[in-house]
C-alpha cells in the first residue's frame, strides 16, 4: 500500500510546518561527531538525513508504505486494546510470508533457509530533531495529525499512520525497553541509554549477481564464517510513517552475522537474532506457531530486516 499523490503530500508537508515554531536544531552529523568525534557516521544512518540545504529547500519528505517489518507482538501484550483497526494487530498474512523464523543450530554452514531481502522504504528519511518534537505522534491526537497532513480520516492512508501510532503505544511485556524514535537523535539517545556509548552499528548487506532479484521468497543455505556478535543489543526497525519513524527495542537476545548463498547466486551478509526469553510470549505467537513450541522452551531466532539498525557492545 502507498501513499497516494507522493509530490502533492511531500510539498504539502512542508507547509503544514508553517505555524509551528521551530527552533535551530543541531544537524545530524555534527549531532554524531558531539558524541564520537573520531569516528564517521555510519553510512546506514547517514542515508536517513537530510541537509540542512536540503530541508529548507523542500526536503525529501517520501512517503512509500509497505508491509510490516517485523511482528510486533512479539514484544507486546495480546490483550492490548486498540482504538482503531484493531484487526491491522491480529493479521499476520503479509509477516508470514516475509519472515522465517529458526532455532538457534540451524546457524550452521549447509543449513537451509527460505527467505527474502527486501529494503523496505528505503526513501524515509528522518526529519531534523526540533522539527520532529514539533509535530504530534500520538493516538490522542490522532485527528490533528490527519488535518496536519491533509488526510482523510477514514482512507487508507489514515489507517496507515494510525496504525504505526498504535503499534508504538503497544505496552511492553516483561523485560523488553521499547521507543520509537522519530529522528536521528532520539533513536541514538534511546541506543546510548540502554547500552552506553561504546557501541557500533552494525546492518544487513545484500549483493545481487544479477541485475534483477525474484520478488519470491528463495533458498538461502549458510556459509562458513558465522559470528556471534553478542548477547545484548537494541534493535531498531523501520515502521510506515510520513518520514522516518523506527521502533526500537532492547530484548535477552543473541546476534549472529550469517554469510549466506542462495540458489540463483544472491550473496548476503544477513543478521539474525536469537530471542533467549520467550516465557511470557502469547500461545498464539506467529513465531512458536511456526516452530511449533510453547513459550519459554527454545529460544526463537529471525533474521532482521535489510533496512533494519542493530546496535551492539564493542
């Protein structure tokens, strides 16, 4: 599903900034180098900003939404009560076919994998800080959002924003820190508090052999040369919004980069994490439907969106 009238809603954007007062915020980059002077910004993050030049030209406010990422009711109590749409949160048609879900030994070399990478708004880009605290997200003031943006209250579009608004409200469940981050800053400060500074980035690539990649799920088997990355992180994962938005979290798992082949000769370098603390997970949980296990017995592993962030110790 996308946003329809792309050019019409990024100029519209715009100027449904005029009447909120927006500070000088301290642009991205110089943000990171406040932080880790010796060190670049990732290139990962760095395609998610935008100049200064940039936005006060019009920016590139692109709005392009796709399927879900991930399930977030993984992290999330079932009986969470919604105030719109509420079937979006039972529906894991469009997951189920995008996601695999493992046990932790078949990150061997030979193990086979059904699976697809795909980079999914690859277009969002985060507005600067100021401007993004400037702007309501929140279900309690959902139709000024809707008025904000010039959007119908009842069209798709709308169900889209509300939806990743709601997904954000979710409650968490026991020994999982979540936040969605709505600029660069945020998403670092909320990283920074739950691991410290000492930290890298670390991101999914995927090199195509040939110039056109099957739109299909395909058979990926492991190649030698798995590492264990470590045994806590913050994952953060992009969520269908106006600009960009991801939802972050730090959960008890483990992290692996996997080299991977497929059988058309797709070569990846793909992250998985292993979620170690599965007891308070619903029955009814995709991923332990999938395996066919009870909360708590195994831990639960998935590999990790292209365009997802995954933040690591040192």
């Amino acid at each position: 599903m996308e946003f329809p009238h792309l050019g019409f809603l990024s100029a519209f954007f715009c100027l449904a900034l005029v009447g909120y007062h927006v500070q000088a915020s301290l642009p991205a980059e110089d943000y990171w180098k406040s932080l880790w002077p010796n060190t670049p910004m990732p290139k990962a993050l760095k395609d998610l900003t935008q100049s200064d030049s940039e936005w006060k030209a019009g920016g590139r406010i692109h709005a392009k939404v796709g399927h879900r990422l991930m399930d977030l009711e993984v992290y999330s109590k079932p009986d969470k009560k919604v105030t719109s749409h509420p079937t979006k949160f039972k529906s894991h048609d469009e997951f189920n076919h995008s996601v695999t879900f493992f046990f932790e030994h078949f990150l061997q070399p030979g193990k086979p994998l059904n699976m697809e990478f795909t980079k999914r708004s690859a277009e969002f880009t985060f507005l600067p800080d100021k401007v993004a605290k400037s702007i309501p997200f929140s279900s309690n003031r959902i139709s000024e959002i809707l008025n904000h943006f010039n959007i119908e209250a009842k069209s798709s579009d709308a169900e889209t924003l509300e939806h990743t608004i709601d997904t954000c409200e979710l409650p968490a469940i026991g020994g999982v820190d979540k936040y969605c981050a709505t600029s660069l800053e945020s998403l670092v400060n909320f990283t920074v508090s739950k691991l410290g500074k000492n930290i890298r980035l670390v991101s999914s690539t995927v090199l195509l052999e040939k110039e056109t990649q099957k739109k299909k799920p395909q058979q990926y088997s492991v190649l030698p040369g798995v590492k264990k990355l470590g045994d806590k992180a913050v994952a953060c994962h992009k969520m269908n919004y106006l600009y960009a938005v991801f939802y972050c979290h730090k959960v008890a798992t483990r992290s692996y980069s996997v080299p991977l082949v497929a059988s058309d000769g797709t070569k990846a370098k793909a992250l998985a994490v292993c979620h170690t603390d599965t007891a308070q997970w619903s029955n009814d949980n995709i991923a332990l439907k999938q395996l066919k296990i009870k909360p708590g017995t195994l831990p639960v592993c998935h590999f990790i969106a292209a365009d997802s962030l995954l933040w690591i110790p040192n």
